[in-house]
C-alpha cells in the first residue's frame, strides 16, 4: 500500500474515490482483525497509514459534496 497523495486523490474521479475507499476499509478490517486475533504484525504502521488514507479520502469527497451543492 503505497501513501496516496492529496494531489493524486484530487485527480479521481467521485466513482474512483467510492471503490477505493471500500478497498481500503476493507484492508482495514483485515488489519485490525489479524491485531486481535494476536497475530504478528508485519507492518505496524500500516494500520496507521490505512487510517489516514481514509480520512483523506473522506475528506476530498466531502469537499466534492459541498461544491456540488454551492
């Protein structure tokens, strides 16, 4: 899972943004149930960056929302 970038977020279309904030929750959910079933982690970071990666999505769609209605 490579860091996306606010500037190549932006360039997705609403359609693009919807699948691959599904494929990262998704990820997520695979993570965090690994962490607590008590398996090892190979990246503990990843959750963190998943998390984030969320949120910026989330983020640039609400703003994407917002114009629509302006």
């Amino acid at each position: 899972m490579a860091i996306m970038k606010i500037k190549q977020i932006r360039e997705m279309k609403l359609e693009d943004l919807d699948k691959k904030l599904s494929e990262l929750r998704l990820e997520l959910l695979k993570e965090m149930g690994n962490v607590k079933m008590g398996r090892p982690i190979k990246n503990p970071g990843k959750i963190k960056e998943l998390r984030r990666a969320i949120a910026r999505l989330l983020t640039i769609k609400q703003e994407r929302m917002k114009e629509g209605k302006k």
